[in-house]
C-alpha cells in the first residue's frame, strides 16, 4: 500500500521542481502551474491515480500540509506590528471575511441557481487569503510597512477562522453531517456554546499549555535543548494542532496561536532561526503536494463545465466584493489611508487553505453514498479550484501596477 504511494510523491515533487523553475522564469507565483501540472499527470494522462491522489490529498497532504503552513507562517508576525494594525486586523478576520464569504455565496447562488446551501459553502471555503502567495509577491514588490503586515498578518489568521466559518455552514445546512468536519467527544447543545468552546478555548488553552511547556524546557535547559531545538519545536507545535483536534476544536487556530507564541517570545539564536528556516522548506513541499494533488484529484468533465462559471466568481471576488468589503470596513474608523485600504482589498489572493477546504462536501457525500452531495461536492471542488488558479495567476502581477497606481501621490 504504501509503496503505491511513492510513485504520486515523486511525481508531484519533480512536478514542483518545474513549477518553480516556470514561475522563476516568467517572475510569477508558482502555484497555478501545480494545479494545470496536477491536472495534466491526473486525469489527462492518469500518471497519478484518482484514488490515489483523492486518499493522499483529503486524509494526510492536505491537513497536515495547512498545520505546517499555519506554523511556518504566524512564526514570522511580530507583535509590535500585531499592535499596530489590531483594530483594521480583527475587522479583516471578521467582518471582511464573512461579507465576502456571504456576498459570494449569494452571487453564485444567483449565477448557478444552486442551492443555498451550496452558495455559502463555496463563500466558506473561498473566504480565506494565503500567506505564501502573498509574502511571495510582497518580496517582489515595494510596500509600505501598514498594508503589507495586514495583509501577511490576516492571511495567516484567516485561515482559522475561514475555517470557523465553514463549521458554521455545516451546523446550519448539515448538522447531521458535522463530524466530517469536525468531531468533539463534548456535547454541547447550544451552538454558540459549541463555536466559543471549539474555535476558542480549546485552541487557546492547548497551544498555550504546549507552548508554556515549551518555553520552560528551552529557558530550564538551553545547553541539552539545543540540540534537538527544531525537533521539539516541531513536536509541540504540530502536538497543539493534534490534541486540539481530538479534543475537537478547531487544530488549525491552535497552530496559529502556538505559531505567534514561538515566533515572540523564544529567544531569537541561531537555532529558532533554523527552525524558520527548516518550516519555510517544509511548508513549500507541503504546497507543492498539496496542489499537485488536488489538480490530480479532479473531475475533469465537471471542471470543464463550471470553468466559466468559476472565473467570473473569480472576477467578481477579486475586483467587487473583497474590495467593496474592506473599504466597507474602513469607514468603521481603521485609521487606515483610503489607497492603503483598496490596495489591502484588491490583493486577497486565494491559495493553499481553500484548497485544502474544497473537498469538504465530496468528502461527506462519498462516506454518506450521497449522490446529490458526491455531485455537488465535485461542483464545489472545481468552482475552488478555477477561483485559485484565476486569484493567484492575476493579483501577484497586477500588485506592483495597483499599489503604484493608488500611491502615485506620494512618489
């Protein structure tokens, strides 16, 4: 069994490897050559399996692939820049997030006459921005320190709360379905209950207590920690996303607290910097399997009939409602220039976390023998994947000319 599955690995590394090489050359971002690579090795040419992609992808690329993301990624955030952008941050995390989930839900709704149901759940999926994308393109471009932290700082936590987000539609819609997505061995029998245990305390308590733990050992025993820092590093922090899980709260918000803890308040040697530096490799090997086998994994009949459908989702997100939605939230005081604010709104891209969220219903209707959630679900799965590939091939080039554009009083 597992032999079989070394063959997809190495494919999709090697397809990595070029992908890169592409988007070197051509001074783009490398993930839209994985999903069209990923699609050409899968269903066109069937060099990776279906089934093989679909059991690598949903049970151990994809969750485990965001928990090293997550980690390597909150780990860069200081927290005097987390002060400095705490009122426009947790309006991006809340209000921003759900308006452009909801106000897309709504127009595809509108566009496909697809159930409601269906409507919110891409919103959810959708609704999160991806740090690799974005730090990746900011490199490229000169930013002013205020919107590019928002932008790494919100893409980083808004995968927790995309997450939250999706939980929700899932109670509302699927309740009898809920530990597809999230099991907890608590009862809860209000939802608020439910959300404020799972999404919060649990993450908050675990991450803290594991990092807690952490930082004694490292101050306690620095001499016989040494050693072995990245290890241990790595331990607890993918430890906080597991027991958070078992516990059924939300693994991928305790990820993002113990990532902040450690990236703060560790002592900043040599070691902590070669753990950055072990976290940003495996978070892009992560990436590079994570979206090789999502393109690997798809319907491609089904693909190819929502793939005008998806592009003007796509457009609609980039260009009217993730702006209209932040600019909306700038007029709650941010303290935020107006430039400052449409940049944040145009750059949103969607990227590794939506992809790993797309497979959700198909998940759930292949377990259920559901072939109304198998159809939507594959639906679904394709509208996700055509959104990410038309976000990151447009905004990362379009980032230099529109934050020139909305700055050019102040060249």
């Amino acid at each position: 069994m597992y032999s079989s599955f070394l063959a997809p690995i190495l494919i999709a590394l090697t397809l990595g490897y070029l992908a890169t090489l592409i988007a070197r050359l051509t001074g783009t971002v490398y993930i839209p050559y994985l999903l069209v690579l990923g699609i050409i090795v899968g269903p066109v040419l069937a060099l990776i399996k279906p089934s093989e992609a679909y059991l690598l992808f949903y049970n151990y690329v994809g969750p485990i692939g965001a928990a090293f993301v997550i980690l390597a990624e909150s780990a860069k955030i200081p927290r005097y820049l987390l002060r400095r952008i705490v009122k426009p941050l947790s309006m991006m995390l809340t209000f921003v997030l759900f308006v452009t989930g909801i106000t897309t839900g709504v127009i595809l709704v509108f566009l496909l006459r697809a159930p409601v149901w269906v409507g919110f759940m891409v919103g959810a999926i959708i609704s999160s921005t991806d740090p690799a994308s974005v730090i990746t393109s900011l490199k490229k471009t000169k930013v002013s320190e205020v919107p590019s932290t928002l932008l790494v700082t919100e893409s980083v936590f808004n995968d927790p709360f995309s997450y939250l987000f999706l939980v929700l539609v899932v109670l509302i819609f699927l309740p009898g379905n809920m530990s597809y997505v999230q099991a907890s061995p608590f009862s809860f029998n209000n939802i608020f209950l439910y959300v404020f245990f799972t999404q919060g305390l649990f993450p908050v308590l675990i991450a803290g207590a594991l990092f807690g733990l952490l930082y004694l050992l490292r101050i306690k025993l620095p001499k016989d920690f040494k050693e072995y820092y990245t290890a241990m590093f790595l331990l607890f922090g993918l430890s906080a996303y597991s027991i958070t899980v078992v516990a059924g709260g939300s693994g991928y918000m305790a990820a993002a607290i113990f990532g902040v803890l450690s990236g703060n308040f560790m002592p900043r040697d040599t070691e902590f910097e070669s753990y950055k530096s072990f976290m940003d490799n495996i978070s892009t090997f992560a990436a590079i399997l994570i979206f090789v086998f999502l393109g690997a994994s798809i319907n491609l009949s089904i693909l190819i009939s929502f793939v005008i459908p998806g592009v003007l989702i796509a457009l609609i997100l980039i260009f009217v409602v993730r702006p209209f939605s932040v600019v909306l939230a700038g007029s709650i005081d941010l303290d935020m220039k107006y430039g400052d604010l449409l940049f944040v709104g145009l750059e949103g891209t969607r990227g590794v976390f939506p992809a790993i969220l797309a497979p959700t219903v198909l998940i759930i209707g292949t377990d259920t023998n559901n072939v109304l959630l198998q159809y939507w679900g594959q639906a679904i799965e394709a509208i996700v994947l055509v959104v990410i590939f038309t976000s990151l091939t447009i905004q990362p080039l379009l980032m230099g000319r529109i934050y020139k554009a909305l700055h050019k009083d102040e060249t």
